[in-house]
C-alpha cells in the first residue's frame, strides 16, 4: 500500500458533470462482481489462457448529483431491512470490532444522535483521515509483502499510525457502530503523470435504494475514478489477498478521460 494521500488531494479535486475514465487492462487476479459493480463497469472482458484483458469504465461519484442527492435525504432507519447479501457487513470482525469500548465512546461523541446518512458518512471520513496522524511505511511494506492483515481497531486508536488500511478500517468500524453496512474495497490506483500506479484500500457504504457508494477514508472524501475497484469484503482477510502483487495490472492504459477536465 502506497502513500498517495498528498497525491489525492492535489489530483483528485471536486468534479462535476459527464466524469469518466475508462481503463484498457490486463489483470491476473481479481473479483469479478467487484470489478463489475457501481461506479465501475465493464466494457469489454476476453480471456486468454490465465490472462484477462478487461476494459472498465470509471465513473466520478461526485458528479453523480441524482444519486447523491438521495444519500444526503436518506435517514438510517431500523425498520428498514437490508438486503440478505449486505447484512454480513454490519458484522464485527476480529479486525473491525467497533463493540470495542473506546471506539463506542468515539462514535458516539462523533456522531451523537444524528441519523442523517450523509452526516454519518462525512463526519466518519472527517474523523478516520485525520486520527491517524502518520503514514507508517514499514507496515505499508509489511502488507504488500502479504505479513501481515493490517491493523486491528485497538492497535490503530493506540498508535495514531498506519496506511489506507487502517484508515479504511476505522471508518468501517465507526460506519457499523452506526448500522450503516460498510465493507473493506482492495484495488489499484493509476492517474498518470500524477500516480503512476499502487495498490489502495477504500471503502463502499451501503444505502438503500442507492447500493453501495464508495468514499476514501485516507483522504476523507469521496471515492475518485481513478481508483480501480478489484476486491470487496467484510475487512483485508475476507477479500481473499495472498500477496498484494498479484493484484498489480500486468498492463494498465486510459483509452477515454472526460475526468480530468472537470477534477480542478
């Protein structure tokens, strides 16, 4: 996991209008349902023996207005059942465990009595992308190297170091505590000459009658187009990872940016 935080924000701004990216890749290693899933689409898909040459089209969620204009109206209401495939990602898991006491006491200082979906979500991405105060690059070579699953709650509010990880897993866990289904998103990062690619965890929250959206809890936005969704799961372990490389396009290339125009 790279640290290209600085590097969002100062390539990914707010966006606005028709924003796209469509990839042209060869993958080894991948989800399927992930990659097939909202904001992506694929294009196009042929394999060829191992190899898949997959053409996606990425689409900005804040240009999305429709969309998001539902999310920021929604209300988390407990008498609204969630889909039988989402409830596994209101769980806790031996990572994201927000029944942890001082988690609880965050969120609920946090978050108070506000029900307002798109109040939870924000103050959530607010809190997880400034708690963690440094980017921890021997952790960051640990996870790619496959030694190790990120960082649990406990160990993250203690030490206030980690990747987009544990960022990620802190927001999941303030998102849960919340009744809001999050779930743990493992993909590839290209923009160049900007980001010339990296591997980068995010996150996608569920809301009815929208699905899932995904946001950023390292950069404490929104989720960017240039961010390639290729596994989805309950935390790091569920998404079924052994080695971070293998994940690594073989090839990457943008054939069509309508993006970048409306990015600054």
């Amino acid at each position: 996991m790279k640290k290209i935080f600085v590097i969002f924000l100062l390539v990914c701004g707010s966006a606005g209008g028709y924003a796209q990216i469509i990839y042209k890749m060869q993958l080894r290693y991948f989800n399927r349902a992930a990659l097939d899933s909202y904001p992506q689409e694929v294009v196009s898909f042929r394999q060829v023996d191992s190899i898949c040459h997959v053409t996606i089209r990425n689409s900005a969620v804040k240009a999305d207005t429709s969309l998001l204009k539902i999310v920021k109206q929604t209300v988390v209401d407990p008498s609204l059942p969630y889909p039988s495939d989402v409830l596994p990602f209101l769980e806790p898991t031996t990572l994201i465990d927000y029944r942890l006491p001082e988690l609880q006491v965050i969120a609920d200082t946090l978050f108070g009595n506000e029900k307002n979906v798109w109040s939870i979500i924000s103050k959530g991405l607010k809190f997880a992308s400034a708690y963690i105060e440094t980017f921890d690059d021997s952790l960051a070579v640990e996870i790619d190297k496959g030694n190790s699953i990120t960082e649990d709650i406990a160990t993250i509010l203690r030490r206030r170091k980690g990747t987009c990880s544990e960022h990620t897993n802190l927001f999941i866990a303030l998102m849960r505590s919340r009744s809001i289904p999050c779930r743990f998103i493992t993909g590839y990062v290209y923009y160049p000459p900007q980001i010339t690619g990296g591997t980068h965890a995010w996150a996608e929250c569920y809301v009815n009658d929208v699905g899932w959206i995904p946001v950023d809890p390292q950069a404490g936005q929104l989720g960017f187009p240039v961010e390639i969704k290729l596994f989805a799961g309950k935390d790091y372990p569920d998404c079924g990872i052994k080695d971070l490389s293998d994940i690594v396009p073989l090839s990457i290339e943008i054939e069509n940016d309508t993006y970048s125009r409306y990015k600054k």
